[in-house]
C-alpha cells in the first residue's frame, strides 16, 4: 500500500498534503514540521473533510519513526526568500536552509527510510545535493523538483503565445532552478511542430518567452507572497510516477556526473527514482549555458559545504 | 458544459479554485475578488499547474459579465472574525459583511446570472437569507454550506469515537452554523446502528461530542488562523451535487417557510438548488434546540436589514 | 505500491481489469485465466489504453509466481450458470466451480500469497467458504462480495420508489447472495428517515420491492447474458477499502462464527480485510430468516466438501 | 451541464457508457441501440452501480429527442468486420454500416441536435465522411477517431521497443484507419529525442514497428473477437478535450479540404470540434503515403455514395 511522508506544511507542504488526501494518492501520509500547531491544524482540517471525500487517508503527525516504511518522502521545509522578487531570489535562503536540512537529516537517517526523496527545499540544485550528501543517499533515490516546474511555465507562455494548450507544447527548461537556467529551445514543439520550424513563418520573441518563463514565479509571489498551486501539482505529479513506476520522462534536478552537481536535466522517473538521464543533443549554445548553470549551482554547493 | 463563478480569493476561495482546476470539475471558471493582485497571481499559479493536469480549465477573472451563463456562483467574500476563539465568532464579522453583500449584489443581478448559488460567508445563514433578500432570488436556487461542514465535524468526532471511518457515521447537525448548533443525536447512526442503541452498552459523553464538534473548526483557526481544506470539500462537494443532478441528501442552510430563516436543515440538493426539505421526526428537546437557533438567527438577519 | 491479482478473465474479470487499469487504482496488475488467448487480448487492449490515461499500471500475465507480493486478489473465475433466469440459478454451477477451486487453490498456496482475498465465483457465500477451506486461510483475510452488490440493488430500488438517489438510501440486504437472501428492512432509511417511519404516510410494498431487489441481477441477465457493472464496481469499491485502510462498513459474505457459514452481513473492511462484524439488531423475523439462509448456505457448503 | 448522446451499444458503446458513468464525466447520458433489450441491461446495470459510485449521472434511452440539447454525440452502431482478421478487415462491413446511417441520420436530425459528432463506426474515414454528408452537418462539428487509436499503438509498440512508457512517444500515425494508413516517422520523438536521430544509434526495424501499430487491433481482436478498452479510453478522452475546451493537439479523421475526404491528420480538438488543423512538415514519401491514403478512402466515399 502507498505511504508517503512529508516534511514541511508551509503553504507547499499544505497544499501537497490536502492534494494527496482529496485525490487519494496516497493510503497513509506522515506530516512533519517545526510549527507542530500548524501540522496538528492541518491534521485537523483534513479530517473535517474525510466525511465529504470518497477515498480515505490515515494521516499521522510528527513522528520521523514514522517513516520506515514510506514509499517516498516529499520535502519542502526551509524558508523561500524568493518573495523579495530578484530573479536570483531563490538562492538567498541558503544559510537557513542549511541548518533546516543539518537538523533533518540525522532524523531521516534514524528512521530507517529507505525510499525516494522528492526535494522541493530551494535553492533547490543545491539543497537536493546537499540533503544527499549529509544523507549519504543513493543519488538515483533523490532528486529535486528543480526545472520540472520551470518547463511547466514555459509550457504555458509558449502555449498562450501561439494560442495552444500548454499540454500541447513539449521541451524542456534546463539547468538550475533560478537565475541561470535556460529554456532549451532546440527541443521545444508546439503541436508536434518544431519551433524552430514555427519561427520562420511566425514573429516570435525567444528572449521574452525565456524571461516569462523564469520570471513566472516571481509574477505569482508578488501577487500573493509565494507561490503553492503548480509547485505542488509538480510535486504530487512525481509523487505518482514514483507509485506506478511509470518511467516518466520529464525534467527534474538530477545528479550529473559529467558535472558533478544536481541540475535540471531530462529524466526518467520510476519505482526508483531516477532511472536514467535523458541524452538529448543540445546546441552548442545550450551546452554552454548547461555548463555554466551547473558552475553556479557548483558555488552555492561549496558554501553549504564550507 | 460546466461553468461556476467564485466571488472571493481568500484561504477558502482559493483552496476551492485550486481543487475545481485539479479536478477538473469545471470546464470554466471565474474567478473575482476586490485584491485584484491576488486572483491575478492565484491565476497564473493555476495557470502553470496546467501543463501537469489531465484536466484542463478555462480561468476569467474580474469579470461580473462572465457570471451569465455559469451554472453555480460560489460566494466566500469578506471577513472571517471567527478567529477570535469564541463560540459566537462568526457572528462578529456581520457589518463587514453586509457591505460586502451590498457592494456585490447588484453587480451580480446586472450580470444576469440565474443559476445556482451556494453561500460560504459567515455568519453563514444570516449571510445567505440577506443575499437572497438583496437579490430578490428564488429561495430555493440558493443555499449556504450550513451545517453541512458541522456535521463533517460532528462524523468525524463520532467516529473517532467508535473507532470507525467518519463515512460511516449518518446523522446530521442542524440549526445555526454557529454557537447555536445542536447535533440531532436522534438520527445518528454508527455503522448502520442507532447511537441511542450504542449508548446502552458503551459509555458516550454526548454533550462532549457535540462541543468538540461545534469547537472543531476553532480548534483548526487557532492552529493555523483559518480553516480552508474541509468547508473548500464541502462547497465542491455540493457544486458536483448541483452540476450531476444528485439529489444529494444532506443538510445544508436552506429556508424554512416555517422558521422563516435560513437555518442548518436536511435537504435535498441537485440541479434546481434545494429541491426539498427532508422531513424527520426530532424529538422535543431537538424541536425546541431548533427554534432556539433560528431565533438567534432571525435576530441578526434582523440587524441586517435594519 | 499497490499490486492486485485477479483470476478470471471473462466479462466481470475483465471490466474489474479495465476499471483498475483506467482509474490507476493499482500499481501492478496480474492477470490469469485458463483462456490464454482472453488474458493476452485484454492485455494488449489495456495496453493500447495506456497512452491515452494519465495513470500508468504494470500488467503481467499467467504467473501464479507473481501473486506472492500481491495486497490483494480477486477472483472471477468459473461458470455463472444464472443466465437460466431462475431465482436459484446461481447455485446451479457449484459442480463446475468446485473444480476450478480445486484446480486454482495449490497454485495460489504455492505462490506464497498472504494477502487479502476478495471472492465473486458463484454461489458466493459458499464458494468463497470452499475457497477458505482449501486454502485453510485465515478467515478474516478471505471474504465475498454476498449481498454488497444486492444491498445496491436494493437501494435503487427504493431510491427509485421514493424518487430519491439510491446513495441516499441506507441499510442491507443480509443472507445468502442467491434466493434465500432478504432485506432486513428495520436497518432501512430514505434520506435519513427509517423506512417504517415513511410506511405510515406512504404506500409502499416491501414485498415487491425486496423481489426486485433479488431478481435486479435477472433482468440484467435476461438482457445481456451476463452481469459486469454494478459487480464490478463492487469488487472495486471492496478494494480500493482495503488499500486505503477504510474501515469502511458494507455488508459482505463474511463468515459468522455463530452460523458456522460465510454469509452477508454487515462487516468493516480495512487492509486486515474483514476488520470486524457489525452487531445490528434485526427484528425476530429478520433474525430467522438469516438462519433459514445460512442453513441453505450450509446445504451446498457440505455438497462441495463431499 | 454535461450531456452525452451514445448511439450504439455493442461492446464498444457499453464499454464508453461504464466509463462516463464511472468517472462521472457527463451529468446525463442518452443511450440507444436497435438491441432495446440490450440497452435495457446496460441501463439497469449501470444504475445498480450508482450506489457504489461518488458521481451521478441521468441515463435515458432510445429517445432521440433527448439528443436536442446534449453538447456531444458518439457513434458506434453497426457491424464490425474487422474480425477476420485481414488488414483490410475494416473495409468489410461498408454495405451494411451504410444502411445503418441511413436509418440513424433522419432521426439525428429530426432531433435538432447541433453538439459535436465523434465517430466511431468503421471504415471510420469513410463512414464519418458519409454520415456528415447524410446530415449536411458543418464539417468541423463531426470528426472520426480515425489514427488517433492507431497513434495509441504506435507509441505502445516504440515505447516497448526502447523500454519506455508509451506516453512519452509522441508523433503520430497518419491516413486512413486501416491498411493503408502510415506512421509518420519523421514525426516520432523518445523521451523527446527524435527517432531518426535514435535510429543511429540503435538499430530499429521501422518496418516491423509499422506492421505492428497497424495490427495492434487485429491480435486483440484474434484473441477476444472484438476490441474495446483501448478504442472506448480514446473516444472517452476526446470527449473530454470537447467539454473542456481543451485545444487537445492529437490525430483524428478530420476532413482535408485538399483531399476532399476526412483522413486521420493531426488536429486541435476543442469545445467547436475540429477547431484547426496542424501543419506538420512530412517527408515526401510521408506526403505519398498520405495522398494514396486518401485515394482509398475517397474510393471507399464513392461507392457509399452510389
């Protein structure tokens, strides 16, 4: 039976654990946070709504033992920054969420749980390495959300520009999940067609689709102070493909051994997590933008390791 | 196809958007509130989940004219006081509210809406009765949640009680959706079997349960300072009632011709709103805890329209 | 993760399959028939399915071996001989059925499966006993869908007197899933209202309707020759309790240590299978017709073990 | 609300009627059949499920009149030939399907019904051409599910090839929906790689895959004489895509003006039908498939029209 544990019921965490409960994703969800009000609150309002939902839940509170038997353990504990609305927004937590993780992980550890990590923690690159490496986790288990949500926004520009449902666009956002990360536009389809091929007959603004696309969340936290809706979805969206070993390929951040550092790369996600990293030829342009990408994430990885 | 209007984008606005859009309950939604800001990014978060749903959903904004040809208006406008902790909370945000009905209602009649109108405001029946009286609508074509959330509640006690699923708990609260309540414990049953049967052989403290149930929602403000998954659960769940022609049986603010109020009542929902009143035989001590609550409630519907 | 197997592949095999497949309410799926051909076309169509859905389901086929991790397993096999249209047919294929137990119950040993067992081979109640008896299994790990699917009969039935939703109707068929069933009618409410309270001011006869209750699944059988939805759903339903740990209460084929026999009877169904049997209070009638059923029961049990 | 009108109630159609029942996609549902007593059961056994259910849906029958206000209507009367397994099986049951929109297409229209058409009947190219020339019906508002089943294929039979789940092969298969339709392999993308530029590297019988995409329906129906859950999950999906106003981008058999037949082609599905059509760049051999696809189906229009 599916049993998932979630760490963190700030608005993410929240909005991931009423999505698991009203879908009935999951059999029995563990929640866990700093705040055990919140959590108890949260409990509390869950099961006010089990009498109006077709499918139940056993939900259990702060309790890391709890996790033994987890099939996958969603993280989003820390503090997002990001508000402050700088696209480099994403990495100024990184010193909080260095400790938030130095707490966690010995308690991970404790429990015995053996299952995949899904990390939505930002700066998520390199939180994601460094939650593995105080973990000492199998890399394919663990992975980040990373541009997995990034390439759902460029969906959605691309789509409303050229008047198409975002589900009818494909490619990927690449790279790390903030300021250096690029959209790869050589694998970008609309409606099955290239979009390489679409710009000949059609005038489109590449940078500004790009910028839409990584300035997306900054357009909902200036509207609302954070961002939980599509985040979540992603992360509920993985959460599935774990459970039905589905061989999902999409992006996520992925350990790169050619780059030594999680980073937003397609992937293939399944019963155990990664299971294989996407080749996909990139142009020289992208490449070079990988690269750097991966040096920046590489320099916030040696801080938190300093 | 299906299409539902929601005024206002707070904690419990949101959270029904977001499980509309998840669900793919409806094919369009509209969605209004006066921070223009907020519905703008809560949108655009929605927006950027698209890509990840196998549901899709077209979202308007801040438009009353799209109200036209929706089937269901969703009200959650204005301020919830309840907050404070005390039993009569959700009376306190009555003027607050009432400039909001003010404020809203002639820009819903010009909107020519005529569907089905399901009222979350608090103090829930009071709001709902002076809704209906602003707009001069057809009684039965608007209805409030009630006690509806209550008797989740008061399952969810129950149940806890037993040891058994919330599911299994029938029996309804009725009267005000406020400190005036009472649990109409002459209907409850417990797996199929009466609870007046049950309290022979175990020993049950009906009076505690039916604080905890009316407390539930308190308990749940003050862990997080506001209660959103179950009434969001319940407002859908009655949405779905209304577009599926359910005939669901359950109680919910609907009018009584003899109390003279919308109060907290078994009825029957589907597509024409509240399609009957179901009538069940209360005993004398439950009568009179009825007449009491529509006291209460007549008395502020009274200051409303003063 | 969830893994279901199921043995038996005809109409109601296959419908249970399609709707696992099609609700992603499994993760592993096990198909096994003695009809090669049936098993490997059903797989391919479900196969050909799954670019269409969004859940995804690992299907496997004729492999006893694979029942070994299995939560749960289902079985459909035998003939239904109750096409003949007679109110007793569906014990006419206890001859053919007790062979195909006879032939399934080692290889089900063999594999090592510890799951819960849900049976739908005709006659129900003591097919599913002779299941238990071979397998010398737990008996709470083992139960029948019995009248779970006559009490939904009964419930539209009613429903349909009263110009209500057959949801909004509670209480159970009990006894044998055959002719000597019966609606305990004291356990019956329309909307929350007992029956015998509706009696007084309405017309209603209980007669005709518990015989619609019994021959509902005739008339299907007259029309199409065979029955799938509603038996189908019901096996769903009983699973999708034991996943998630329901505790959900419904009238199973479970056994009754008093009458010495698998019978319907109102249980709690969790992931332990029949968790417990709910005591509910038939009138003296009611009370004998239950042992006048379980003594039919009884009758066939004892033909299969000679 | 949501209304469906379902004409034809062989293995396909009930299969389409279980699915929009029990994911509770449309509130009402028109079922009829030449077979009354047919519809009668599926009727009868779709509402004995009803109770287990979380959705409701209305189901009448055999009334066209009800057709006049449903948004979508499905087609799938008729005979299947197909059975005999040679590829050009479709073609078979030209003569007898004829006869069959003959007799259905006054009475479509008798009933002011001006929704969405989606065809199922086979030859599908030609029999969706014909019934909308019979009822002088806009062409956009009528389409078949042409290649859109077959596309399904393919992507199972490349998915399996390079060990990857179907839905992440995209492209499409192009034509008529029978011996003469093609998979467009230019088209064709792995986990967002193209197929050409995997073929290099691994070695791919384009051939064999071909062969296999077009005989996915023959080995299903080999093996359980008819197919059912894989065609009835697309028709349910495109169904769906109309309802939500989806801008779906997949195959179905839409009319060219070019080649004046309706012809499997890659088109956006939305709440109008066929609301576009999507210019892909095919390869030249790809464009000769496609206009020797389009002979044989014109062929086929003409003797229907004779």
């Amino acid at each position: 039976m599916r049993k998932i544990g979630l760490i963190g019921m700030g608005n993410v965490g929240a909005t991931i654990a009423y999505t698991l409960v009203t879908k009935g994703i999951t059999d029995e969800l563990v929640l866990i946070d700093k705040n055990e009000k919140k959590v108890v609150a949260d409990k509390l309002d869950l099961q006010d709504a089990m009498g109006r939902l077709n499918s139940n839940t056993v939900i259990k509170i702060q309790d890391y033992a709890e996790l033994k038997d987890a099939d996958i353990l969603i993280i989003t504990a820390g503090k997002s920054s990001a508000v402050d609305g700088s696209a480099n927004g994403r990495m100024g937590e990184l010193g909080f969420n260095k400790e938030v993780i130095k707490d966690m992980a010995p308690q991970i550890k404790a429990s015995g749980f053996d299952g995949i990590i899904i990390g939505i923690m930002n700066p998520n690159d390199c939180m994601t390495q460094y939650l593995q490496e105080q973990l000492d986790y199998p890399r394919h288990k663990i992975f980040g959300t990373g541009t997995f949500l990034d390439t759902a926004r460029m969906q959605k520009v691309v789509g409303e520009s050229f008047g198409v449902n975002a589900k009818n666009v494909s490619g990927v956002a690449m790279g790390e999940h903030g300021a250096s990360q690029f959209v790869a536009w050589s694998t970008v389809q609309v409606n099955g067609v290239p979009l390489r091929t679409l710009e000949r007959s059609h005038s489109i603004d590449l940078a500004k689709l790009e910028e839409a696309t990584m300035l997306g969340g900054i357009m909902v936290l200036q509207g609302k102070g954070y961002t939980n809706f599509a985040i979540a979805t992603c992360a509920v969206r993985l959460a599935t493909a774990v459970f039905a070993d589905e061989k999902l390929a999409c992006p996520v951040s992925a350990y790169s051994d050619d780059l030594q550092v999680y980073i937003g790369q397609p992937a293939i996600i399944g019963k155990n997590g990664v299971e294989a990293l996407t080749q996909i030829a990139l142009t020289a342009e992208e490449e070079q933008k990988l690269t750097n990408s991966a040096k920046v994430i590489l320099e916030k990885v040696n801080q938190l390791r300093a």
